[in-house]
C-alpha cells in the first residue's frame, strides 16, 4: 500500500446492509492500482472527491480506499 496512515474516520455505513466498517484513512496513491473508473462496492465509492472508502472491487478484492478530502 502506497502513502501513511494518517489516522481513521470512525465507522461508514454500507450502502446497501446495516453493517458497518471501520473506514481508514491513507495519504498517497490508491490502493490496489485502482483507478477513478473502477467501481467499489460498499462503503463510498472511487471519484475525485478524495474521500474514505472500504468495499470490494469488480474484482473481489476487499479494500481499504482512502485519500484525503480536498479543503
């Protein structure tokens, strides 16, 4: 994984159950070579919004997504 931890933003809430996942929070490059056209599944999604995401990619890959909020 690319960037540091630089800390975690509590709990998000699944977009499609009542679970929810602890959301961290990483400074740097995203996770898994995703891009901002792959779709995540769960908690958020990929844009450029820079913003915390936990999910799974097309491909089954369970992540942890982060990148920090634009001020």
């Amino acid at each position: 994984m690319s960037g540091n931890l630089i800390g975690w933003s509590g709990w998000g809430k699944n977009n499609t159950a009542t679970s929810k996942w602890q959301v961290y929070i990483w400074d740097g490059q995203n996770i898994d070579n995703l891009s901002n056209n792959d779709e995540v599944n769960g908690f958020g999604g990929v844009n450029n919004g820079w913003v915390a995401w936990y999910g799974q990619t097309a491909r089954s890959k369970e992540i942890f997504l982060a990148r920090r909020a634009k001020e």
